[in-house]
C-alpha cells in the first residue's frame, strides 16, 4: 500500500475478511468476500473517512487501489459537486 487511504482500506479489508497476506490489487470478491461483508466493508469504511459510500461502490470498485482513488478524489473534492460519483454517494440523485 502507498498511500494512507490504501493503508487504512487493507487494514479494514484484513479485518473483515481475516486475512492478513492482501495485496491492494486484489478483487474483494476472489479473496472471499460476499455482500455480508461487502456491507461491513462500506460501513467501516463510511465510519473511517466520514463519506457515504454506497454498497454498490465495492462492486464497482472491487480491489482497494481503485476504492482508494475513489475515496481520495471524493475527499479532495468534498467542497465541490463530483457528478461523476453521485451514483456511489448516499443521497444523490
């Protein structure tokens, strides 16, 4: 992991998941993750970075250096709209 978000999502992942060898490049689903988990993961990693991801954002964005780069761009561009994630966030239209 480079970067603090990948850091901090690979910490999330090999909690819910228990397993300690990730790679940020791994899909979350090949690794045995399922919607049970999925929901897990996108509620620690709201609670984590204060955001609003949605369920289908995991989906999208399956390994953590894509969710990573998701996270960052939403976070820098928080003060500002970012249409081309609104379908991820809660509370879009």
């Amino acid at each position: 992991a480079e970067t603090e978000t990948e850091v901090a999502l690979l910490k999330i992942w090999q909690e819910v998941l228990g397993i300690a060898d990730l790679s940020i490049t791994d899909d979350f689903f090949d690794v045995g993750g399922h919607s049970l988990l999925a929901t897990r993961v996108i509620m620690k990693i709201n609670e984590q970075f204060n955001t609003e991801l949605l369920f289908s954002a995991l989906f999208e964005y399956a390994t953590i250096e894509k969710l990573a780069g998701v996270i960052d761009k939403i976070l820098a561009e928080e003060q500002f709209t970012t249409p081309q994630f609104d379908n991820l966030v809660e509370g879009s239209l």
